[in-house]
C-alpha cells in the first residue's frame, strides 16, 4: 500500500520529522472519519432518522441531506460505535514518559474496581482466555518492545441484549484480521459501568509475524465500523423495535449533550423558557414525546426547573454544562458540579467520579465534592488520577491556568474509621491537637468520620479529651498504629510468598525486584523480592514504581538500618532517592547515582 492508503504515523503529516509528536493532531486526523460517520449512524433509525432530517432541513434546507438520513434509517443493521487511538512508545520503552508508560497506566485503569459486572473489577481477556492472567507480562513487553500501541473503543447499541460480550469481540477482531489479512495480539476488558456496556481493546502494535501494524485510514474511517455492525447484526438480528426503544431510551435520559438538548434549544424563548405542549408540537409525535421527556429529564438533573404549570425554564449555560460532561461516567447525585478555574485557589474535596474525557484516551475529568462549595469538575489527564480511586482525598492547587491534583489520602474515610494503622484521620487529628491548619477537606463525611475515630481511640484507651474537648494521642500511638500496619503487611507476605524478610542494609548494592505497590494508610509500600527473600520500603510521592521493575538502595547511612520499620511520612522522602529505578538488567543494576 502506499503511504494515501495507510494509517502512516510518519506520512504527509510529518509529525515524526518535528521532534515532539502531535498526538492530538494525529488522533483527529485519524479519527476524522469515524466521527463524522458515527454521528448519523450511532443513534439513528425511526427516531434517529427523523432527527437527522429535522437538525439537517433547518440547518441546509436541501433535498440531498434529507435522503441520506431516510437513507441510514433505512439501514436494518444493528449500530456499534467505534473509536481508535494510539499512542507512540518513547525510545526508552516502559520506562519513559511517553505512550509505554502510558500503556500500562491505561491497563490498569481498565481493570479498576466497579468497571466490571456487578461492580466487580474489570478484567482482561483474548482471544483464547476469559482470563488473561498475564496480561499485566504482556502489556508490559509491548510497552518496552513495539512502537505504538492502538486502543479501541466498541460500543454496540444494544449491548444490553449481548448475552457474551466475549464472543462478540472475538468475532469483531476476527473480522478485522480476515480485512486485514493479518494476524492480531490483543487484550479486552468489559465495561458495565455505564447506561451501555461496551469493550476496550488494547491492540498491539505489532503482528504476529514481527512486522509494524499499520492500519489503513480508510479502514479507520469506515470499514471497521461497518464490520463491526455486520457482527452485531449477526448476534442480535436485524434492528427492531426493542432497540429503537433502548435507543430512544439513552438519548432521553443521556447525561451529556445531544441532538435532542439542539432542538429543544431552538425552541427556547429569550428568558430561556418553553411551554411543554409547545415542544415538537409541529412534528411527529414520536419525536415530540421524546423531547417532552427530555425536558423534564433536564430539569431532574438540575438543569432546568418549572416556573409554572408546564412551563419549563432552563439554567444559564446548561448546554454548556452538558458537554463537560461528555464522556464522563457521571451519577445523577454529581449533575451540578461546576468547572474548576484557577481563581477559586487551593480546592479539597473526596472524589466522587473519575473517567475518561471525550475521545483522547489521554484525557480525564475528576468530580470532586468540595463541601460548602459543592461539586467541581476538573478537566484534567489520566496520569493525574492513576493513583486515585472513589473517596480518595484530594486538593486541586492552581497552576497557570489549569490545576495540580495533589493526593491527600488514598483510602476513602469510612475504611479509615476503624483501621489498625496510622491514618490521614490520625494525622489531621494530630494536627487539630497542636493547633495546626487542617489539611483534610471540610466535608460532612470527613467531619463526622473525624468524630468517629476520635471517639473509636477514646474507648481504645489511645487517646484522652481535654477541657475543651479536642482530642490528643497519647505517647507512641501513632507509631504503634504505623507499626501494627506494617507488621501485617509483613506476615501477609511471608504467608503469600513463603520466603523470609530481609535487611537491605546488609547488602546494600544488591539488586531487587518489585514485586508489588501496596497502598497502606501510611502511604504506597513496595514489596520487593530477590531470591528466598523479600523487604518492604516505602515510596515517596511521585515515585513512579510498578510491578517487574529493578530497584537497588545505595546511601544505606543516611536512612537507617531497617527501612521499613521507620516507615512514614517523613522517613519516606528521604527513601525516594535511594530506590534508584533501573529500566535494564545490564551491568549498572544497583549503580549509584
């Protein structure tokens, strides 16, 4: 193929020739297709086909727009939606900043808590496993050896009625490799987490047979779609009547913005009013009804309320409102969150939903409740909340015109209440005690989990009230509770591991392997091994350490004897420098900086 006829990442664009590549150029020209084919075909059908006409005629007024949409409404196949993303691979593989590193990032936000069925964990699978247990080995391998990686997004319109989400993407993907006439290494991971249930597909970015996989653009732009919609008619049949209804059903109730919000749009008065029976009264009456319900869905979501009887008045910039929300798995309980600007300073909050942001799988928003200043959303990127999950602490600090997310706690306060460790409660209760500034959000689940604590150590003979009734520790609690939570770690992994703990200091230029990050109260823990041998040591913030990497400790004076018995806070900065991360297994393994 010529370079017209390939997805070229290093073609007439000449993004490779300028040094730092414009992914997001990239992306949208790649994408280019795909969006402005999926906009008609997406949502279309009886209801779809008639919106398409209604938006096109007032827009155009022509006769040929007007027969392509009674065109795909004719269409009787069943509608998926399909993204594709890449990311580049920096030179230096998993190590560096660039799309390997992002890769796994990415794989494990697949696999979170509550993406799954029944708020399960998501999990990977291929096309020969339902479980991909190595998929953690493996992602990591592309990330060091291949160029790029792709990501797909497949979202069939009923996806509800998909009785095995497996075999349906493994007969997309087999679909794909007979138009290719290739052969595909991928992992897929399902997501329920939604109105709709689709698939992420992580694919690699080289064949099966070592060469380079490039993705032809015309491909992209329709012929993936379509194979996609041709498997799904083979699993769901023709399109009918019950996916027209989940159709119609989605975009009443969707929670960003659509055709239906542009159309009741138009019909606004200057105040931003319309009276119900008003709505669509001049169209078919599907389509009014549809808009009807819209209205009053806006108005459950805060977006609008009634004046009077029927009478519906809509919110300055709600329209506004709901496209920042696009593509972000936002609950009903978190409609009213504001966008974060710089001019409201330093903002905490507990986390309260984090996703994706639009179609750059790069992109995230974060909606945090911020107490008394309510909810706010912050447009933000997926490395910032790697580390992040629902209930974490975090503060929002200005920089420039966009905004640092700085973890305060990552374990949400009601799993805080009765831990045996050292926790952010203890540490702000600490702080309450000496007269110090509060760190911890002002929120009525931070205030009375604060309560709760204070009052669980009061009757654990941990702590005593003064006159005026603010709690104090007494001497070495804190350091007992961080104790009892390390020890736990430790015997948890002598059980899991059957090997014995170690003392780094004895051997000091040793190489060792991470074996885990986990996240105590006390802040992330790695768990390394070598040999019949384990040790455990604390990782300061920013610290970027994952499963598989080479660690050494050097200036073993400087921190002590044992490591881990003096992990905490302030102990854990002065680790950080000496884990030194070696991305090889050459001859500077355990080098001193």
């Amino acid at each position: 193929m010529s370079s017209d006829d390939e997805f070229d990442l290093f073609g007439s664009t000449g993004i490779a020739r300028t040094g730092a590549p414009r992914e997001d150029v990239v992306r949208l020209h790649a994408l280019r297709g795909v969006r402005s084919g999926a906009s008609g075909r997406a949502t279309s059908g009886l209801l779809g086909g008639r919106l398409t006409k209604m938006l096109s005629g007032r827009r155009i007024g022509g006769g040929a727009r007007n027969t392509t949409a009674r065109a795909m409404s004719a269409d009787g196949r069943q509608r998926v939606i399909v993204k594709v993303g890449y990311a580049n691979h920096s030179a230096r593989g998993g190590g560096g900043s660039g799309g390997g590193g992002k890769l796994l990032a990415h794989g494990r936000y697949l696999e979170r808590d509550g993406a799954g069925e029944d708020g399960e964990k998501g999990r990977f699978y291929d096309r020969e496993h339902d479980i991909a247990e190595d998929a953690t080995d493996r992602l990591r391998e592309w990330s060091e050896d291949d160029p790029r990686h792709f990501r797909m997004v497949l979202a069939p319109e009923s996806g509800a009625r998909l009785d095995d989400t497996h075999g349906f993407t493994r007969d997309v993907m087999a679909r794909i490799e007979r138009d290719l006439g290739v052969e595909l290494d991928w992992l897929a991971a399902d997501h329920c987490n939604t109105d709709n249930p689709h698939t992420h597909v992580i694919v690699r970015g080289m064949r099966r047979d070592g060469i380079e996989l490039r993705l032809p653009r015309a491909y992209i732009s329709h012929g993936l779609r379509e194979s996609a919609r041709e498997v799904a008619t083979e699993w769901l049949g023709p399109r009918g009547i019950e996916d027209e209804r989940l159709a119609r059903t989605r975009e009443v109730e969707a929670r960003s913005l659509t055709r239906l919000d542009r159309m009741i749009e138009r019909d606004l008065d200057d105040r931003g009013e319309v009276r119900l029976q008003r709505l669509g009264a001049d169209r078919d009456p599907a389509l009014a009804n549809a808009l009807r319900a819209r209205a009053r869905e806006l108005e459950k979501q805060g977006l609008a309320r009634e004046t009077k009887r029927n009478v519906i008045r809509f919110e300055p910039g709600w329209t506004d409102r709901l496209q920042a929300r696009r593509s972000v798995d936002v609950r009903r309980e978190l409609v009213r969150a504001r966008l974060y600007e710089p001019r409201m300073g330093v903002v905490r909050g507990e986390v309260r939903e984090m996703g994706p942001r639009g179609e750059d799988p790069e992109r995230a928003a974060l909606v945090i409740d911020a107490g008394y200043e309510g909810r706010i959303l912050l447009n933000t990127s997926m490395e910032a909340i790697d580390d992040l999950q629902k209930g974490s602490l975090v503060a929002l600090h200005p920089e420039g015109r966009r905004a640092r997310v700085e973890r305060l706690a990552f374990h949400p306060v009601r799993e805080q209440v009765l831990a045996i460790a050292d926790t952010a409660l203890d540490r702000e209760l600490d702080r309450l005690s000496r007269g110090t500034a509060r760190e911890l959000p002002e929120t009525e689940n931070v205030d009375r989990a604060l309560k709760a604590r204070a009052l669980a150590h009061e009757r654990g003979g941990l702590g005593d009230r003064d006159r005026a009734g603010v709690f104090h520790f007494r001497d070495g609690v804190r350091d007992s509770l961080r104790q009892a939570e390390l020890d736990r770690l430790d015997r948890e992994t002598e059980r899991d591991t059957l090997k014995s703990r170690a003392d780094p200091s004895l051997t000091p230029n040793d190489a060792w392997k991470v074996r885990e990050v986990v996240e105590l109260h006390a802040g992330p823990t790695a768990v390394l091994e070598r040999g019949r041998s384990f040790a455990l040591a604390p990782v300061a913030p920013g610290e970027a350490l994952r499963e598989g990497d080479r660690v050494a400790f050097r200036n073993m004076r400087e921190i002590g004897r044992d490591i881990a018995r003096d992990a905490g806070r302030y102990v854990a900065r002065s680790v950080s420098p000496a884990l030194e991360v070696v991305r090889s297994l050459g001859r500077d393994v355990g080098r001193d900086r």
